[in-house]
C-alpha cells in the first residue's frame, strides 16, 4: 500500500480527493496547514483557518484516517507574504496562488509528507499528470489541464518541476466541480456544500490595500487621464531587420508623462494599483470608467485611460527573463533563435490564445495573434501544447 498525505483545505474538493484515494486502497494521511497567525498584518475579522481545518479533521474523523495540523506560517511569510509585498514595491503584481503552489504546498509541504514516509502528496486542484515512458526507462511527468473546463487549476501549477510532479497525485482531475459535491453529498462529508474560498491560498479574504497599507507606506500622488489619441499610441514602426528587433519593438511599454494627459484625480500610493484596475479609482465625471494603464511607482503616478477598449491597455509581444523562465517540461526547452507555437493565457480565467514563442539570448518572447489587454508585469504567463502545460514565466 502506497502512503499519499493530502493536503485537506477543509473544502469540498481536497475532501473528495482523499476519499477517491482511500477508495484506489492508499494509505491516507490528511494534513492541513496552517499558513497565518500574524496579528501584525491583520487579514479579515473572521478567522477562516479555524473553521476550515475544523472542517479537514471532521472529514478526516469520517473517512477514518489519521489528522494532523502543520504550521508553516514562517515559511509563508517569508516566502509569500514578503515577496508579495517587495513585488508591489517594485510595481509589479505577483500572483500568491501560484506562488504557494511552488513555495509551500510542493515545496515544505511535500518535504514534510516525505517525512512523514509518504510515496505521494495529494490535492484537490483541478488539473491532470501524464506520465510518459522514455527509451531509456526513465519516465517524463506532463501537467495537464483537468478535465472540467470551468476549473481547469493548471494555470495555478505552472511553476512545478518534474520532481515535484513525480511525487503529486490529482484524484479529482478527472471530475467535473458538480460530480464532485455528488460524491461528498453521497458520503455525509461536511464539506459537500461548502462554498469555495476566494481568498489569499489558505489565507481567507484579503482587501489587498488594506493589507498592503500595513507595511507599504500611503503616499498621496495624482491620477492622470491619458487620451486614446496621445502621440505613443501612434508611432510609426519601423524597419525592422529581424524577427528580434520587431519582437522587442512590440514588447515596449509606452512611456507616460505628466504631460500626456490631465490630472483627474489623487490616489494613496502607486504600489496598490496595478494594470487594467478599474475600482477604487474614485474619480467620476468621464463618459466611460477608467482604467490603469500604467503606474510610475518612482515618481508616484497612476495613468488611467477612458474605457476598456483604451489603445494604453493592449499589446502583442510580452517578454519573460532568462531567469523567470520556467519549463515543466525541461525536454522541450527552446534553444536560442528557436521557436515554438503554442496556446498561452497571462491570467487564470482567460481563455487560451494563439501565440508563438521565441527563444533569444536573455530570455524568451510570447508574441500573441491578437493583442492581450492588461499584460501586467509581475504576473505568469503559461504556455500550453494541446491540453498539456509546458512552461511558464514571470512577465517582465
């Protein structure tokens, strides 16, 4: 019998995947973690870790396994929570979901359930292994998009290595989100109607400014309104005499000043904004809302333009540095001058695009058919071949 710890959230999909695993004969541990009890940083009133890990022991009590709490809060804040708030300082937006995917659930966590002797960590996350043979006898581990389309979670693991994936099972990956709370309901399991948590991985809700305000600073700067006809949108292109000066040409953000629009507005502090925002803005009198098209975090400026169709929000070619380019499958690395076709989203929910993949010296270009709105610097772009993720990177 093969030992799998499974992480239990206390939520209704990590409570089917330990019963699915009980149900294939594997030894079943539940483990839940604990990833925050820092009063310096308040995050809601409530306290939602308390109900939810009551939760993973009632459902642990019920499929008869053993329960154990495990407190990594150190590593969350370090490995989380700070880089979360240096990347704001930096302008940038990180996403904590993938970050804790990487950091603490495949990384101590797993670490931990090694320990603990286990062949296997298990978790509720919509999303698929592949697990191909090679000629050698070795075998190479492909993430793969779960087959609810509504949840595929794949996008959340694109930061995985192969050596995590050889030691991770997704019970649910074949499931539909409804099949699902059928096989908790059929089981008495507690968790069976529980709604789904919104909030920061393990967390529990999060107001982000009133998070980040703990420790970034407020500082009063203005809101300036771009008009859609301002000069940067309407630079001629130029010759190019490669593919590489085109891509690189394409993935220039435009530069604002004071003096390419109005100011319309003050806002607290650049730091808590972030491309393609629309609230807490708080500026009214324009025919259409505003959007972020871009913050200045040096000298504390937001740009907005009028309207989700605004030419500051979109671009083609986005670029990913050498060192925040991340392949899960190391196999099909582009080499320099390579390129690859692929499908790519740069936000969870998106839906996938056409887009090609350009391998250069210093790092890697996502050039998309169609332009993308709000490529945010700080996020993850993950590329997929077929239902299969292949790599990600962190857009710059």
């Amino acid at each position: 019998m093969k030992k799998v710890v499974v992480g239990l959230s206390g939520g209704v999909d990590s409570s089917v995947a330990a019963y699915l695993l009980k149900e294939q004969g594997y030894e079943v541990i539940g483990l839940f973690m604990k990833n925050w009890h820092d009063d310096s940083v308040t995050i809601s009133e409530e306290c939602p870790w308390l109900e939810d890990s009551n939760d993973a022991l009632i459902v642990a009590e019920k499929l008869g396994i053993p329960f154990q709490t495990v407190d990594l809060s150190a590593e969350y804040k370090e490995r989380i929570v700070d880089y979360m708030f240096n990347e704001y300082e930096r302008g940038r937006t990180p996403n904590p979901d993938v970050l804790c995917n990487r950091e603490i659930k495949f990384d101590v966590f797993l670490k931990i359930a090694l320990q603990l002797g286990a062949d296997y960590v298990a978790t509720g996350h919509y999303c698929r292994k592949g697990t191909i043979q090679n000629e050698d006898g070795t075998e190479t581990y492909q993430l793969l998009a779960g087959k609810d389309p509504n949840k595929d979670q794949s996008y959340f693991l694109c930061q995985l290595s192969q050596e995590q994936l050889s030691k991770t099972l997704f019970p649910i990956g074949e499931l539909l989100k409804p099949e699902v709370r059928k096989i908790a309901a059929e089981n008495n399991l507690i968790t069976a109607d529980k709604k789904d948590s919104q909030g920061l991985c393990f967390v529990g809700k999060v107001h982000l400014p009133d998070f980040l305000q703990q420790k970034l600073k407020p500082k009063k700067g203005v809101i300036v309104e771009v008009p859609s006809d301002a000069s940067q949108f309407a630079i001629a292109v130029p010759e190019f005499h490669n593919e590489k000066e085109k891509l690189a040409f394409q993935a220039e953000k435009p530069i604002f000043s004071m003096e390419d629009g109005k100011v319309v507005g003050e806002h607290q502090g650049a730091h808590y904004f972030t491309i393609g925002q629309r609230k807490g803005l708080n500026v009214g009198g324009t025919k259409e809302p505003l959007f972020v098209i871009e913050t200045d975090v040096d000298k504390n400026i937001i740009y907005t333009g009028q309207g989700k169709t605004h030419p500051g929000l979109f671009r083609n070619t986005l670029f990913v540095k050498e060192d925040e380019e991340h392949w899960v499958r190391p196999d099909l690395a582009l080499k320099e001058d390579e390129t690859m076709e692929v499908m790519a989203r740069i936000r969870y929910r998106q839906p996938l695009q056409k887009a090609t993949l350009y391998k250069v010296g210093n790092g890697l270009y996502v050039d998309f058919q169609e332009k993308q709105s709000a490529i945010t610097e700080g996020q993850f772009v993950a590329w997929y071949v077929g239902e299969e993720l292949v790599g990600s990177g962190v857009i710059s």
